[in-house]
C-alpha cells in the first residue's frame, strides 16, 4: 500500500515540476530532461509516470479542468440571487489564476496544443462552454429574481467570460499587472453593471 502512495505523491511531484518548466520556458521548448531535472528524478522515472511530453500537458489541463469544474460547482450552488453568485464565480476565478500562477500561465500552451492538433484528450472548448453556460444560468436565475436590466441574454454570458479571460491573458503576457486585485473591477462593470438600476 505504501508503494501506490509513493507513486501517487511522485507522479504529481513530476506534474508539478513539468508545470513550472512549462510556465518558464514553454511547452514547445521543454523536453522530458528538463522535466526530470526540475523533478530531480531520473528521465526514466518521468516516463514511468507519463507516456510523453503531450501526457503532462494533458494531465497540466485535467487538473485546470478539474479546479474550474470545482468553482462552477460552488457557483451553482452558493448561496445568493443569481448576480451575487456570479460575483462570487468571478472572484473565485480570479483567485484561482492568482493561487496557481505557473498552471494559469501554462493555458498559452493549452490553447496552442490545441490548435495545432497536439496532446489529444484535451477538450479545452469544453472548459470554456462550461463556464458560459454556468454564466448564462446566473443570468437566467437574475432575470427570474427581477434584478437584471432588461435586454441582458445568454450571448452576455460569453462578455463576461472573456471579460476575466481577457484579464487572464494581460496578466500572463504582462506579468506586473496585478491580477488579485482586478476581481472587483471585473464584478463592477460585468456583474453589477447588468443589474437592474445599473448603468447603462
């Protein structure tokens, strides 16, 4: 039994390694040596836990797959109207890049694998239509309540998201913007600002 721990705790121990060469130096430019030597393991003992370089990215993507179901989940549940919660979807997002920086900054490489063929397995659209459709219920949920401006659609669900996904990608192209701090203008101009009473 201690054995399968043991293995457990190295494969994410490598996971964790080949997330912060792929933060550093990219995915097309890192090579399973890197990995290893980050890991300070054996190149063998990388392969032992994952069949390629393309395994580490897909397996860097279940585990951002698996974070963001988590906050979706939390939203769809949390407690509040239907804005608040997407208040708090937004904030929890944001919270979540600002905790796992080298896994945020890896989604360039996600997006690009994607795009080019690469490391099959990943649905990364998936990810993405997730997040707007759990938008688009908060929204729903607001209307219901009677608290949305009129005019405000599932299309607005896609706003929001690349709203925090267009923060994301400034602050992985420009490292010295301070994500932490851009929840709350986020939440102002694309939650509270489609509440009834709101700006226009």
């Amino acid at each position: 039994m201690a054995k399968k721990v043991d293995s457990v705790a190295r494969r994410d121990m490598i996971l964790r390694a080949a997330v912060r060469v792929f933060a550093r130096q990219g995915f097309a430019a890192t090579r399973v040596e890197d990995v290893a030597a980050e890991a300070g393991v054996a190149k063998g003992s990388v392969y032992l836990c994952f069949d390629s370089r393309d395994a580490l990215l897909v397996a860097a993507f279940e585990e951002y797959a698996a974070q963001a179901q988590a906050v979706i989940q939390e939203a769809r549940s949390g407690a509040g109207d239907g804005l608040e919660r997407l208040g708090a979807l937004v904030r929890s997002v944001v919270d979540m890049v600002a905790a796992e920086p080298e896994l945020a900054r890896i989604l360039v490489d996600l997006w690009a694998a994607r795009r080019q063929g690469e490391a099959a397995g990943m649905d990364v659209p998936a990810v993405y239509r997730e997040y707007r459709a759990v938008t688009a219920e908060l929204l729903a949920d607001a209307e219901a309540e009677g608290i949305l401006r009129a005019g405000v659609g599932e299309v607005h669900a896609a706003v929001v998201v690349g709203a925090i996904e267009g923060c994301v990608l400034q602050w992985i192209v420009d490292p010295a913007l301070p994500i932490a701090e851009l929840a709350a203008p986020i939440v102002d101009v694309c939650v509270e600002g489609l509440r009834r009473g709101g700006a226009a």
